[in-house]
C-alpha cells in the first residue's frame, strides 16, 4: 500500500510542475525584455546591425588583451 501513495504523490508532483513550467513559459514568451532580445538576435542574424559587430569586435579584442597578459 505505501507503493500505491509513492506512486500517486510523484504523479501529483508531476502534473503540479508541468502546469508551473507551462504558466511560466507563457510568462516568459509575452516578456518585454524577450521582445527586445527577439529583435536584437534577428538584428545580429541578418548582419544588419553595425553596432553588434562593432562591440563584438571590441570584446574580441579585449579578450586577446586578457589572454596575452595571463
């Protein structure tokens, strides 16, 4: 018999985090900041934004900077 509750109360479990995963999604997808990252990311796969290339290259370059100095 406890078998029977071991089961019942993962099952529960189960159905209470998938309902919290999925309103958390749904949260998630209409997010403001989502918007934005949304846009920037097609801005960046598209090759459109001069400003994206222009501070990647920058990090690049300071990460060449950190690694010859260690």
């Amino acid at each position: 018999m406890p078998e029977l509750w071991f089961v019942a109360g993962v099952a529960l479990g189960t159905i209470v985090t998938g309902f919290a995963a999925i309103g958390s999604f749904g949260r998630g997808s209409d997010s403001v900041r989502r918007t934005a990252w949304s846009r920037e990311h097609a801005l960046r796969q598209r090759g459109v934004s001069s400003q994206a290339s222009v501070g990647a290259s920058a990090r690049h370059a300071d990460d060449e900077v950190l690694s010859k100095a260690s």
